[in-house]
C-alpha cells in the first residue's frame, strides 16, 4: 500500500484526486490539509464522498506528512515550493498539481506567475509528467510537476506532428474551450453561474500563463522553439477542454497513421477514426484523451481535435496515472473507467 | 460469470447500463441487441464505451440470448412482455428496466399505457425491484420489474413514514423536479436543447404514468390506499430527480431517528445528518439515494428531500443492484464508486 | 420627463432596471451610484448597455439624488432604510427594490433580515407594491416597497384561490423553483457555475425571508393568518422562477373563470387556458406572470402553476410598473415586450 | 405601414422575426403561414407571443400573400427558390433567411445544398443582405438573400483587414462556436439537450455550407479568391456565435484605429475598446455585432474576436434591418434593444 498524503484538498483538482483515490486499490490516504477547512470533515464539504472518504481536513502542522510515501500539492500556486524541499529530504516523493516545477526557465516561470521561485535547484530536478512523452523520467522521478490542462490537451494533439516534422514549426495555433471548473473553485465574478452560463468568450488572449508551458513542451519535443498563438475561451460547461489545433503542413503525410503509430500503445489517448469529431462528453470523468486528424477540403491546413477532462487527463488523473508509473503499478490502476455519458 | 444480454441498448438507460456492466468483475457481455442499429459498433453509437465494449448491436434473431443467464429489457414499454415469456421459459432470468411489469392492476396499466397487456400471469409473478422494501423476493425472483425514476425517488422518502403512521396518508404531496435524460434519447421537439436548457416548467399534472406506480408501491407498505398528488417538473440539467414530498404528521416522532433506523443496513440509501440539503449533483452517475427530512418552522407538516440519479439508482444501478441480488454477489458489486463532482 | 437616480446599480436588478429604463420614453437617468465603482463607466461593467446607457458610476456623494423626481434603491438590504427620510423631505418618491420597508411587523422583519430597523414610521408608511393587490395606494405613495421575487410569484397564485375562500388557508404549499440570478451578483461559492450547473436543490427550507413576506401578503387578502409552507428550490437556469402551489379545495368552484375574472384587466397577468403548462422562458426579459390553474385527478387538491422572470416581474419590471402608476403613465410603457424564446 | 408575410414561421428564426415585428411600429403582419401547422394560434405554439401575435398559422394557399408588401421566407432551403419568382412578379418584395439566393455560384449552391437550382436568373439579381457591405443595393433591391450567422460574424471580422490589406489571404482561419439554436428547431440526435448540454464539439469539420458563403464574401471584398480554414463547433448555450479569427499581418497597421473606422458609421457594429473580450451574453437578443481585435504577444498574428447573437444580426434582426433599408425606415427601428444580460 502506498501512504499518500494531499495538500489542500478543498478545490476541484483536490475532490477529483479524492474520488480517485479512494477507488485505488493500492492507496492508503493519511491525511488530507486545509488551513482554512481544518476540522470539517471532508465529506461535509463534499457530500458525493459521504462513505468514501471519512475524515476531516486537518491543519498542515498536524498532517504528519513525514509518514506518506507520496505526498499531492492540490495548492494554489507558490506553496508547493515552500514546502517540497523538507518532504524531499524525508524520502517522500511528490506530485505537484499546481505549476510551481513546470517551467524549466525560472525568470519565465516567476514573470508569469508574479513571485520569486524559491528553489530554481528543485525545478531543474522535476519530471515534468507527462506520461506519453517522459514516461521513463517519471518513473525514476522524486518530484514530478503534474501539466496543466491546456497543455496536455494541445501538447498531445500537435507532438506527432512536430515529432514528423510534418507542420511549420513557425505558425501553430491552438484555439481552446474550456468548462468553467478549469477556473478553479474560486470567488470570481466571472465564475457565477449567471456570468457564465448561456454565455461564450475568449480570455488571455494578450497571454495565458499555460502558454509558456505549452512552447517548453512542444519546443522538448521539436528540438527548437516553436511559435504558438494560444487562445484560450470559456464555455458553459462544467468539466472538459477542446482544443482545435492548426498547423500548415510542409508535406504530404498520412495524417491517420502518424497519429495512430505515434499513441499506439499509449493507454490513454484515442487515437479517433478518420473523420471523428471527439466530443468532451465521451472524457467526462475519464483519463482519456481523445484525438481526431483533418484536413479540410484536402488543403495543406491539418486540423487536429483534442480532447480531455480538464479535471482528470488534465490534472488528478493525470497524477495518479504518474503515481502508478512512479511506484510500479499497472498504469491504469484506478482510472480505468468509462466516461460519464449522457 | 453470469453471461448477460441486453435487448435494447441504445437509449439513455441502455448505454448506462452498459458503462455499470463494463466494470462489472462478474458479468460477461454476450449480445446487446438493437433491430435499426444492428451492426453498427456500440462504441460508435457512445464514443464513451471505446475500449471498454468491443461489440456491435445485434439483430434480436442473431443474439442467441438463450445462452444467457440473465437478460436486462432496455426497451420501450410493450416490447418486454412479448419476449419474456420464452426466456423465462428456457431458464433465463430476465430484469425489464421498463414498466411492463411494475403494475399488478391490469386494466389500470392498461390504461396508463394505452396497450393490452399480453402476460398478466407474468405480471403477477414479477417482484418489484425496489431492493429496500422486497429483498428476499428479488433474490429469488425469475423476473423482476425494475422501479421507475421518479417511483424510487418518492417511494424510499414517504416509506419510513407510512411504516410507522407517522403522516396523514390521505393528502401526500410529492413535487418533483427531473433532468431531461429521464425523458430518454427520443426526438421530441421538448427535449431539444433550446427549448429545455434555461428553462423549468412542470408537465403530466393531470396524470403520469408514475403516479399509478407509486400509489401501488406506497399502498402495499401501508397496507390501504394513499391519496396523492404527483407534480413532475423539468429541469435543465442532464441527471438527475429531486423529489420534495409533503406530509401531514400526525403525531409526534424522532423523524432523523426513524429514518436513521429504517435505511442503517441499506448500502444505497443515505439519510443525510439533520438540517442537510441533498443535491443531485452528489449522486451524479452513483447509485445513492440521499434523503433528508425536514420540519419547517416546527410544524406539522413534513418535508421530506430525495434525490437520485435517475439513470442509476433511477434505472440502471437498480439493476445491477437487482442482478447482484439475484444472483448471490455482494450487493455494492460494481456500483461502489463516488459520485462525479463537479 | 421623470429624472431618475438609482442608487447602487452594480448587481442583477440594477443592470436589470437600467435596461428597462433605458428604452423608456419618459424617463432621463440623472445617476447610478456605487461606491466600489464609482467612476467606472457603467457599459464597461455591463457591455450589453454599451450605447444604452453613457455615464459612469458616481459616489453617492456626488450624486445629486436631490434633483431627482425618483429614486430607486438596487441596494443590499438594510441601505435604503438610512437614506430614504432625507429623499422623502425633498420631495422626491423612493422605490425600494430591497426589503427595507416590506414587513410591516418590525420585531419580525429584524428576526429575519438580522439588524435593526431605522425607521419603523416610514415602514407604517409604505405601500407594498403589488400592483395587483395595491395599485390605488401605489398611485398615491411617496415610498413603495417592492415585492420580493418569490413573493410575487406565489400571491398572484394563491390570491385568487384565497379572495374565494376555495381553499383551507392552513395548510398552503408552495413548492417555489428559482434561477441562480435570484441569489443576486454575489460571490458565494453556491453560486458558482461549477456548483450550480447541472445540480438541483433545495434551501432555505428551516426559513427563507420571503416567508414572512408571503404570509403578511396573503393574510392581507384573507383578514386573518395563513398556514404556509414554503420550499425554495435553486434550478440552474439564469432566470425565472417557477412556483408550484397546492391548496386544498373547500368547495366546488370554477377554478379556471375564477382565475380569469380575478386577472381579467390585468397588464400583466396572463392566465392560461385549461391544462396549460406555462414555462419559464415564456416569460424570460418580460414583466408577465403567466398562470395555470390544474386539478389532478379531480381530486381535492388544486395546483396553481406560477412563473415569472424573477428579474423583471420579480424585481425591476415591478419597480417600473410601479414607477408608472405613480406618475401617471400607461403601466406598460417600456414594459410591452415580447419574452425571449428560446 | 408596410404589410409583410411570413412563409414558414414555426422555426426559431421565424419566432425571432415576429418578436421583432411585434414591436415595429411601420409594420402589420398580413399572414404566417405553415402546412403542418395551419390552423394553430401562433401564441399556442410559442407562449411567450400571447398577447403579442394574435393569429393562428395558415395553409400558404389561403395567405393571400400578394396583399402584401414584403414577404419573408423563414423556410427550410430550397422553399424560397420555388415561389419568389411568382411573388416579384406582382411587385412584392422578398426576403429569404434561408440560403436559396446566397451563392452566385450555381454549380457550388448545387453541391453543397444537394439538390438543383430552379431560379438561377434571379440568383443573379438578389442581393446580398450585408448593409454593412451593400447597404445601396439593399435599398433598391427587389430580392435580398439574408447571410447566414457565421457569415455574418465572420465577414464583419474579417473585412477590415482585408480591405485594408493588412493580412495575407491565402490562410485565413476561422473558428467559430454557436449555441445550439444555430441548429435550428429540428428533431436531430445532437440537438437533444441530453447530447448538446455539458459538452463541446466541433462539427462540420471536413466541409460547411457557410464555407463558400464566407469565401464569396471576403472574395469580393478583397477583389480575389481567399484561402479559408473554417471549423465550426457547438457550444452548450442557445443563442450566440462566437468567431476566432486568425490572419497573419503582412505590414504594420494600426489595428484599432483600422476597425474603428470601418464601422465608425455602422450603428449595430461595435468595435470594442482595446484589449476587449466580448461575450456572447452582451449581444442576447441584440442586433449588435461587437468585435475587438487584438494582436497577441506583438508577434505577427492578428486575432479577431466576433460575437453575434445568430438570431438576430445572424438572421431574422439582419433580416429586418435589410427591410428598414429597403422600405427607407431608420435602420435600427425595432432594433433598438439593449441585450439581455444575464
């Protein structure tokens, strides 16, 4: 059994990680945190967990974090680097699901996200875990810095084709929808029901912080960097990314074989048949990503249509598929499960 | 491993019943059968079901359910009762998750379904699956006639009351409040999407054909008849039934206490702490029925708050429930996992 | 020209009012304050009343209520009540869209909204203004308290039924259903749209502050005290609310004439034909109440289905009516557009 | 008073069109007319006219429809084609929402509309109903072919930087995302709520009928044939288009300033201040267009972000809007409403 310790369990990535978890059979949960939440039992709060989870957040200094083998940072951003270094040195290993280790150029990382890193020593150490590209590191791995969401969704639909050299590097776009649990479990006005429902825009588009993510990722894989326009929008839906890639191809390809012979023994990306169109209901709940290739009207722009569950592939299943590859289990141990439809 | 077939797979309780069988450790799917789909892939029809069922719809004369132990009816009412008779005949035990079987009063099913009924010695025979009230007769049942949405969501709330005389049972209000999926993957201009979505309105006042349902269901518990008023509603979400239910009381009682003792050994049925909210969100694609009682103001009357998701514990939970009753397994098998929140 | 001031315009009812206001011939807006905002364009907030509405948010400071005809209060409750002597000295007539003035019974109104009430007086003074019931009064008001949204809804139901002596006046249910925009611009984490979408619930079910408010508004009708139940529901739509009302039937009666003749000259009360099933949307961005009255069964109990768009009706475009009876205007001016569908 | 037809009202452009007309002051509705509707009350069909449209549906035979002045076709394609010729000839003007007389390329509309043109002499003389474009021949035209919705939204993105000459044609992208009225009131699996709501697709991937439509368009604006990837999806939301548009610069130019003075005469296109995101919500029921365009990272893709409601400027408010130009009314007559927001 693996001792796994969560760190700020009161948003969507933390109850995600906890409906996974607690259908893990080689999981032992030791404690979960909150300094806000300490004392209220974690199935108050979320009452879907009522019989699955039967203890109460409990405050960091309590958690005795030193007995996991594992410890999740389901933070906000900034404090999984103020406390990683002490869990290291203990032996336990980490999986951080908030950005602090994702981007190896750390004045990129702390003009992005306004603060100072605090250990640029352990970013340069960290895996970043995206399983279909960096499987091998993760295994080996002691920090592993979980992707963001839009990264995952673009950065599996545009690899094979960087990977082929079969796209101009200079001139990718990806344009991303997103459901509104992608913001967060968070007081923002732009989050209410009546702001967001029935209603459709873009956000960031002068710069999102998934950006620099998504050119580190796409640049690894290129061996050079690459230019992106990202534009990331919000649409009213709960859970699920969509992310519709635009490439120019530099020359002919079996755009279908590519991408199949690229995630062929990959558990958890679909590769589509010709012609799909992926909804992300056919994700809901599920480690999934799925992918479908066009080329409309057989012109020289290939299409490509990822989609995830921005709250599984795209952050707590996404870590728990690490946390099997690190610790040796079977990869789809606790996420094998069919999405939610209707 | 009981060998299943499934006639009728391609609506709403059809591809959720298939998700709940697809984790199932004891069952083995041997045909799902559609007459207009036959021959197309089930994971084509439900992208969800890609890699967890590898089989195409099946003509019924091509299914060789004779080689079943157990055959779920996910079709439309009046079609079970045609085909019952030769399964049960051949030692094949059947669940109709249809309403075929749910009346015990003929001519009054008749009515309400607008069709002659062509095996009242079958209905005679057929258990409710309502697992809460007929346990023991399920497990020995041949054919078990699986309770409708709104019937289980009303029945499991007025049940510890009319047990113990504790309402006026002349004048029960249940006022109920239904996601569209439980009006099926039919093409009817209401359950489009423009004209359900950010809407709410209330439909079959003058009669649905639940309410002859749960009169039956709560008459046998009281031992005399009910009077009752049914309101459903629509409510644009996709899962899910609120049902809120209106009693006179007509003594004094410990209302948590009874409903605390009535459901301590029932795995499904949660009777939530005092002064609870039940959401259906809570029991979103989970086969919970969360209950909370209520006493507005101190008063006399009762209010009462149930909520399911209507295509599980409203349908095809039910029937894996029934199923793992019937044929011996633990009650909970495949239906142990959390509900999806958000 | 009636001059106009609006004191705290930043939440639902105000964008609401301002929408309304904006297309009516008679009315010139002099100022929205706020006090968060002051300065901020009011189209930068609201972009829909870009080229509609051209001025900022000014601190009340700086207002100049002074020079207004009528003042209405968008406010929080418990603002109006501090400054609506100093307007009512200067001449100026004051609708309170809040629930300052809407009880008449103090202890009851600081029981249930929590604080002190600075003015009781000015209480005795007010006329609540459901055209309906007080359209004479409302004429003549120098402060009108408008009605709250539930409220509204459910005594255009029962009112009828009451004035008639149809039904018991003990044992009233109302069964109330509301979009999230009901709970106002507010950063809770209920209204959230991942909390909020795809879920329904009950609250407020031990109280709700529209409790006392329907009770004095139905007592009013009847000249002694009611029975009430009243469940609130929160439906994730934006707007509408949906009220499901049940009496008890004292005496054989013409439910549908009765209905008709009660709301025959009435602006804005549409009762429906026999067996009608009015819809939220049928309402959505109109001041209507639409009305139908049902008799399950031929039974005892009647059901009065009630819906309004809580914004309009329920709150701005009450508040315009009411503006327009006491000026002397046709009722509907700026108030005669069709609803929104779909 | 002009005297207008309807043929073929029982659509969501059509419920939209008598909306409006409803609140025309210059306009008198002769006849609506429906063959499988015939004989219904208007209001019957759609609650929220009652009181509004007070005439039921009429067999087109008996319409009279040479009593009047304009006739608008709100039909399926291929309905206008048929009876417009017989209509003109008796000095009746016409127009069609439906796409008959959109291409001027015959062969094309066959292919891509499947079936034979019957009229193409008079394809030749409509015109196309952008006045943002071709407000002159609006006015003098006898048949105007009202753009589709993603046209609509589109083209305004686009035009600006074409005709100015500001990004390369030969690879302009358009995302674009539609709620799902965009569909129509049609009985189609996808239109289901249970299939459309909490779920994102793209569709039509491999080729639209609004391609070549929006080709033609930017093709005569820029004088030569364009290069378009469109890729439409459907967003769970009922009324708005939201269009990305992607080009890149071939000079620098003052995007702002370019937008701002295309439309600085335009009085239902908005282009936003720097820096905007507009969101559907902000044109509900409006007939605005509103645009912002922005140029991420300074790098050399410009992005354009068009947000239209599609029943409105993207159909049937365009549609009267034409009728204002054609009939030399001020052109936002029964146009000038702020949008529902929320």
């Amino acid at each position: 059994m693996i001792k796994v310790g969560i760190v700020g369990g009161t948003g969507y990535t933390g109850v995600e990680l906890l409906r996974l978890l607690a259908a893990h059979p080689q999981v032992m949960l030791q404690a979960i945190t909150s300094r806000a939440d300490a004392g209220t039992p974690v199935s108050q709060m979320f009452p879907s967990l009522r019989g699955y989870v039967d203890m109460p957040f409990i405050h960091p200094d309590q958690a005795h974090l030193d007995k996991c083998d594992l410890v999740f940072f389901a933070t906000p951003n900034g404090i999984a680097m103020q406390q990683v270094r002490g869990l290291l040195d203990e032996g336990i290993r980490v999986i951080d699901l908030a950005a602090d280790f994702r981007l190896q150029d750390i004045p990129a990382w702390e003009k992005w996200y306004g603060m100072s890193h605090v250990c640029p020593d352990l970013v340069a150490e960290a895996v970043y875990g995206l399983p279909e590209v960096n499987r091998a590191q993760i295994k080996a791995a002691r920090l592993v810095a979980n992707p963001g969401c839009y990264p995952t969704a673009v950065q599996l639909g545009f690899i094979p084709l960087l990977e082929a050299g079969a796209i101009e590097p200079a001139s990718l776009i990806a344009d991303a929808k997103s459901g509104v649990s992608g913001a967060g479990r968070k007081l923002e006005m732009g989050n209410l029901f009546s702001e967001a429902a029935d209603n459709f825009k873009a956000y960031g588009v002068s710069g999102h912080r998934h950006l620099p993510e998504i050119r580190q990722g796409l640049a690894r894989v290129l061996g050079k960097e690459v230019g992106l326009t990202f534009v990331p929008h919000l649409t009213p839906m709960i859970r699920g990314i969509h992310a519709t890639l635009y490439g120019k191809l530099t020359r002919e390809v079996d755009l279908q074989a590519l991408f199949e012979q690229r995630y062929a023994r990959e558990p958890f990306v679909d590769v589509m048949p010709t012609g799909s169109l992926p909804d992300t209901r056919s994700v809901r709940g599920a480690n999934h990503c799925r992918i479908a290739v066009h080329r409309p009207q057989g012109g020289d722009t290939v299409v490509v249509l990822s989609v995830i569950d921005n709250l599984v592939k795209g952050a707590a299943g996404q870590a728990v598929q690490n946390m099997n590859i690190m610790f040796g289990l079977p990869e789809t141990t606790a996420l094998n499960n069919a999405a939610l439809l209707p």
